[in-house]
C-alpha cells in the first residue's frame, strides 16, 4: 500500500500553523459574542490574488466541512480550511487599529497581510 494512503488528515492547527495574538482572540470573542445568530465560529480564508498577491479574510461560520481545520480560544473558534492553511502557516493573526492584520503570511505568493475580505467593515 502506498504510504500516501496511510496518512490521516488532522483537523486541529497549532501554534506553528497559525498563532493569534490576545488582542485578535479578544476580538474573535467579541464579535462572535455580539451577533444573535447561531454560529460555528469565525472563517479564516485566502483568495487568489492577481497583481497584489494573495488576499486573506475573515466571515463568520456558520457550519463546520470535513475539511475545516479548527484552533479554539477563550470564547471563539477559529475555522480554516485545509488549503488556505497551508498559505497561513507559520503566519500571526493580529487585530490592530479596527482590523485584523495577517503577519508573516506565505511569502512566496504575495499580499499584503491586511484582512481584504471582512464583512462590511463588521471585522
């Protein structure tokens, strides 16, 4: 068999995949506090990016696919799927001045590291 087929997918990240700073969490938990609806938690994701590189962003969740791959704090989850991932690796997530900043993002594939994707100015 090949070794390949052996392998399992794990669906937690750790802190060498992506870190949140206390400054991020605490707004994680903030939002996800604050709104009435029901959901999973809060999805980190990546677009293509054209001239300017890669684009990262954050929405809410309001499920969970066999692909997500989770980090959980004090009042919030985070859900990334597993090939966004691999462009966050290694990354930090901050909140700064009204917005999330993405440090030491995939430096291969470009961006800026500023959240480009947030919900009508809500993240």
């Amino acid at each position: 068999m090949p070794e390949a087929a052996n392998m399992t997918f794990s669906s937690a990240v750790s802190d060498q995949d992506v870190r949140l700073s206390t400054a991020a969490g605490q707004k994680m938990a903030e939002l996800l506090g604050d709104i009435d609806e029901e959901m999973e938690g809060i999805r980190v994701f990546v677009t293509g990016g054209g001239c300017s590189g890669m684009t990262y962003g954050i929405t809410y969740a309001d499920s969970i696919t066999e692909y997500d791959c989770t980090l959980e704090g004090e009042g919030y989850r985070v859900l990334i799927d597993a090939v966004a991932l691999n462009y966050l690796r290694g990354c930090e997530i901050d909140f700064d001045q009204n917005s999330f900043v993405f440090k030491n993002v995939f430096q291969a594939v470009g961006g800026s590291g500023v959240c480009g994707g947030c919900m009508g100015g809500n993240f």
